[in-house]
C-alpha cells in the first residue's frame, strides 16, 4: 500500500515557500531525529537552491543517540549544510540555533537576517519556534499540519523567523519511507490503515530489534511472521473479539502508539548507510515505473494508430 498525503493547503504552502524563498537567508530545515532520511523534504531541497541549511534534528530525545550522532557527521559533510540535535527540554540548545543560524551567512553586514524555519507535518517544528521567539507564537499538537500560514517573527539579534506550514510532497516514492513517516505520526490517521502500517511495524521491528518486542510485550520468542506477531501483542494486551479472535486494528495500534511515543526504547529507523541503498534501490524503481509507463503509451498510441487506419480503410472500402 502505497503511503501518500498532499491535501490541498500543503500545495499552496509549496507556493508560497517557493516565491519567499530567494529572499530567506538561512533555511533551517526540522527533521525527525528518528527517521532523517524519510522526513527530509526532496521538494524543499530542491527549491532551496544554494541557500544555506541548518538541518535540526528534534525529538532527539526519543533517538538512538549513537545513530543521532552518525546522522550529524553525514549531515554536515553536505554542500552547505550544517546539523544539529536538539530535543524539546534543552531549551538552551534550541535558543542557539538563532546564532548558529546568523553564522552561516558571514557577510550580511548588519543587516537583519531572514531565517525560514520548514519541515514536514509533526517533527516539533512549532515547539522550535516558540522557544527561539521566547514565547507562544506558533500552535502545537501531536497531530500533523496544525499550521497553516506563514508568519514573520522578529526574535532580536537582527534576526526574523518565518514560520511555515508543515509541507509533505506529492509523491513518496519509497514506500518504505512512507511506512516510517506513518508509524512516527507525519501522515494524517485519514491516510493511512493502522493495520497495515501496524504490519510493517512488527516487521520492522522484529528484524532490528526483537529484544526490545520480547521485553515489552512478555513474550519468550518472537513469532515467525508478522500476523502472528500482532496476535500476540493483541492477547498480551487483551484486544480480543468474538470466539477469542484478536481485533488486529487495535493491536497495530498499539504497537505503533508506543512505538511513536517512546514506549519501545529510545529507536532510530535509519542510518546514512540504509538510506544509501535505500536511494540506489528507489531510483532503480522509479526507472523501471517509467519504462513500464513508456510501454503502455506506446500500445495505447499503436491501439489508437491502428484503429484509425482500419477506419480509414472502412471508409475508402465503402467509397
């Protein structure tokens, strides 16, 4: 099942980021310490140009911290770009994204400069913002595209935040990525089917981290497939139906909750080197996609030239 959310107020905010952004100095860019790869915009990168990037890695807290501090390094080796960690209590680290920011644009002479804060829907883009403005400025909630405007924020220092609307794109081509974005709560419930996001889940998890599964849910090994997983955090938490049967939705459920909220371990999903091969696998599915989209124009347009000449032949026939 493929994981897509474009609605139309997201195509209107891509709009107006892309008419403001000439005019931003820095773009600070929030991803999802969890999952750096699948929450980075690809349209947000491309509208960016050559403006500078600060890529802030939030919700840190509920990251593997070896793995946030693998991501950095990558991060910061890019062209442009320069990465931080934060987590929603260090406060006084968020505050010196402000400085952090200004730095990367050495020569701007006094002048004040325009930082455009961005990210997809729920990686704690508003609570960054709030923080660096000093006071409640930006709406938060534990569901995604809770803002919908842009808004300009002076926060001193000749500095001016531009808050923007949490932006996904039209199409997540992996899949995978999808998934991820869905479990950790990018994607709007409407979207998306717990079960089947609650499958992936379990499949996840039971490949990178059974010891975490075993020691949450009681269980003494980890069942061979991903239905009998579910079913077994279902009667561990009592999600049973008619004639004992498990009610597979409110175990995905879950297993996803307390996947999102840190109920499984501190968890990062990625690493620089699987989004590597994740990148070179997705291009090779993209391409393929292409040429199959090549080949059924290619009939479409034949059945279509064929049909005239046989109309035409018809016609001459009958003259």
């Amino acid at each position: 099942m493929a994981i897509q959310w474009f609605p139309g107020h997201m195509h209107k905010a891509r709009l107006e980021m892309q008419s403001t952004l000439p005019k931003v100095d820095v773009l600070i860019e929030v991803l999802d310490a969890r999952i750096p790869y699948s929450s980075e915009n690809p349209m947000l990168e491309e509208l960016r140009g050559d403006t500078p990037c600060l890529k802030v890695l939030a919700k840190s807290d509920l990251a593997d911290e070896t793995r946030t501090d693998a991501w950095v390094e990558y991060l910061s080796q890019l062209d442009n770009v320069r990465a931080r960690a934060v987590t929603t209590e260090d406060i006084p680290t968020i505050r010196r994204l402000k400085n952090a920011a200004a730095r990367m644009v050495p020569h701007r002479e006094g002048r004040t400069v325009t930082v455009m804060v961005a990210g997809i829907p729920n990686v704690g883009k508003s609570t960054l913002i709030n923080v660096l403005a000093g006071r409640k400025i930006a709406k938060t909630g534990n569901t995604p595209a809770v803002t919908k405007h842009q808004q300009r924020v002076p926060i001193g220092d000749s500095v001016t935040l531009l808050d923007t609307p949490g932006v996904m794109w039209p199409n997540v081509e992996n899949h995978h990525s999808g998934y991820r974005l869905a479990i950790l709560g990018s994607i709007k419930e409407t979207a998306m089917d717990y079960s089947d996001i609650g499958f992936f889940a379990a499949r996840l998890m039971a490949k990178d981290f059974p010891e975490r599964l075993q020691e949450r849910y009681q269980l003494e090994e980890i069942p061979p497939t991903e239905l009998a997983l579910i079913e077994a955090i279902g009667r561990k938490r009592g999600c049973l139906g008619k004639n004992n049967t498990v009610d597979l939705d409110r175990a995905s459920r879950i297993l996803v909750t307390e996947l999102r909220s840190g109920g499984l371990g501190r968890l990062t999903l990625e690493t620089p080197e699987s989004m590597q091969h994740e990148k070179k696998r997705t291009a090779i599915e993209v391409a393929e996609k292409a040429e199959r989209t090549r080949e059924k124009d290619a009939k479409r347009k034949k059945r279509f030239r064929d049909k005239q000449r046989a109309a035409r032949k018809a016609r001459e026939h009958g003259s």
